[in-house]
C-alpha cells in the first residue's frame, strides 16, 4: 500500500469520538478521517448492541426507536457503533423478530415491541437491522457496522468460541462470507461510513500468521463489495494490541480507507487500585507510553504513509 494513507481510532470504553454535517463518504489523509471536500472528520460514536441472542438492537421493547436515535442526537453522539453477528446475515436472514423472540422465551420483550415498535414484530432480522440503519440516516447519524461476533451472543470471553478464526463458532469463510453480504447490503445507504472487520479477537488460539492472513482477506473482500466504505482493523488481545505492525506492516490495497482501531480500558494497563495508590501523573505517563508502544505509533512515522 506504498503511497496511501491509515488512520488510527482510539476506541475508548467502546466511544469512538468523532463530528457531522460532512459530505459522504469518508476517506483518510495521513493520520485523519476526512469528509469527500477533505474536511476533518471526528467519529463520536455511541455502541449500540445488536449481536446478542436476539439480535436486534436493544432497548426496542421499551421506548419508539425514533425517539432512542433522538435522544442519541441530543447527547451530542453524531455516529452510532451499530454491532452485528455474522450468523445473522449467512444462517437467520429470513428469520422473523418475533418468532426468534419466542425461541429464546422472550415474550416480555415481543409483548413489548407492539406499542413501540410495532412494525419490528413481524420483520426479518435483517428488516429490522435495516429499520435502524435508516433511522440513524433519517436523523442524520453516521454509522459503523461492527462485526461484534459470530454466533449471537454475550461478548467477550477467551472461550466463548468467537473470539479468533478457527474457534467453534468463527468459521473464516462465513466469516467472509458475511462481510461481503453486509458491505453489499449497506451499498444504498450513504449513512453508514465504516464496516469493522471483527470486535476484539482473542482467546487461546490467537496468533500473528492467521490475523495477516484473514485480516487481510477481510479488509480486501469489503473494499471490493464496498469501496466508499471505511475499513476498520482491530488487533490482537481484545484489540489492545497492534504493536506487531511496527515490524510488519498489513500489506493490503483500499486505497485511503483502511482506519486501525484500538481498545484501551481501565483495566487494560494494571489493576483498578493502581488509580488509587499510585501518583496519577506517573501513572497516567505509564499508560500513554504502553498505549503508544501498542498502537499510538501508527500516527506518525514511516508506517503512516509508507505500505
């Protein structure tokens, strides 16, 4: 990728901070997200959670989606880090809201949806993803398509078989599979700006070799279904870690749309007690330096525009 640029997000308590009023698509110049006029472009995302069992975004049983994505708005958010399992668009498509509600023994939230959400009962899953995708459009909210999981469920844990390719649940090639159905599925809908490849990989299995490999593949099978997207990479460790790339880079073609993306917790650098007994401002240098050793080098230096 000699000659094109990356950018790097902070992801941060699962916010990425970002702003609006941008003409669309978004691309990278050098360390920023820029706007089709090369305006900065800051992402101030809110993480909504549509990966679960029920795979539908949270919160619909009790209060009109329209009046949730208002309140977003309000709360000065202009993107919304809508999540999606990947078994949602290559096994349950068709599958209907309420019916899935059922099989979970789920009828509180089916009961409530009628006077909120009426239309959502009788939807497919993916009907309903959509209804929310066009919500965020309506109201004038970017969005990142995340890929949280495979199999719908509760995220995170080492073992939960969806945390690296080749565990139980994460089959590369559905995997990719999925990538290419939503990267095609959002092609109309200029409002959603960035696809992530795949919520912090993890667990036993996870390894350098198989991430450049799938990585790879990944970033490249939505660039080519979708190329006005943005492609977020996220690294090893529950995307605490991309220090790797110090050595060798991610040697992939998307032209200006490849954004890296790192997690940093309170727990990600020592333990909660450490902000209690230790001086702050040392202990505050100590996190900046481990975060820049792990992914804060990718903002500057040769690796910014040299790939």
């Amino acid at each position: 990728m000699k000659g094109k640029h990356l950018c790097l997000i902070l992801l941060l308590t699962l916010s990425l901070f970002a702003s609006h009023s941008n003409s669309l698509p978004l691309s990278t110049n050098k360390r920023w997200i820029v706007d089709e006029l090369g305006k900065r472009v800051k992402l101030h995302c809110m993480n909504w959670s549509s990966h679960l069992n029920s795979m539908l975004g949270e919160g619909l049983d009790v209060t009109p989606l329209e009046d949730l994505v208002g309140e977003i708005k309000k709360l000065g958010f202009n993107c919304v880090r809508y999540t999606w399992a990947t078994h949602m668009f290559t096994r349950y498509s068709n599958y209907k809201v309420g019916k899935t509600l059922d099989s979970l023994k789920l009828p509180g939230i089916r009961l409530g949806l009628r006077p909120y959400n009426p239309s959502l009962e009788n939807a497919t899953l993916v009907e309903a993803f959509d209804v929310a995708i066009d919500e965020f459009g309506k109201q004038g909210l970017m969005v990142l398509a995340d890929n949280h999981v495979s199999d719908p469920k509760w995220c995170c844990d080492d073992n939960d078989g969806n945390g690296f390719f080749g565990d139980e649940h994460f089959n590369p090639e559905e995997w990719l599979q999925g990538l290419s159905m939503v990267a095609n599925h959002v092609k109309g809908k200029s409002q959603v700006v960035a696809i992530g490849l795949r919520n912090e990989l993890r667990g036993p299995h996870q390894n350098q070799d198989d991430w450049y490999k799938y990585m790879s593949q990944g970033a490249t099978t939505v660039h080519k279904a979708n190329p006005n997207v943005l492609v977020f990479v996220s690294g090893l460790k529950y995307d605490t870690d991309l220090s790797f790339l110090k050595t060798k880079p991610l040697n992939i073609n998307v032209g200006n749309k490849l954004v890296y993306e790192v997690h940093s917790y309170a727990w990600s650098s020592g333990s909660q007690s450490d902000w209690i007994e230790q001086p702050v401002n040392q202990l505050c240098g100590r996190v900046m330096k481990g975060l820049n050793n792990r992914a804060g080098f990718l903002m500057s230096g040769p690796n910014l525009v040299h790939w």
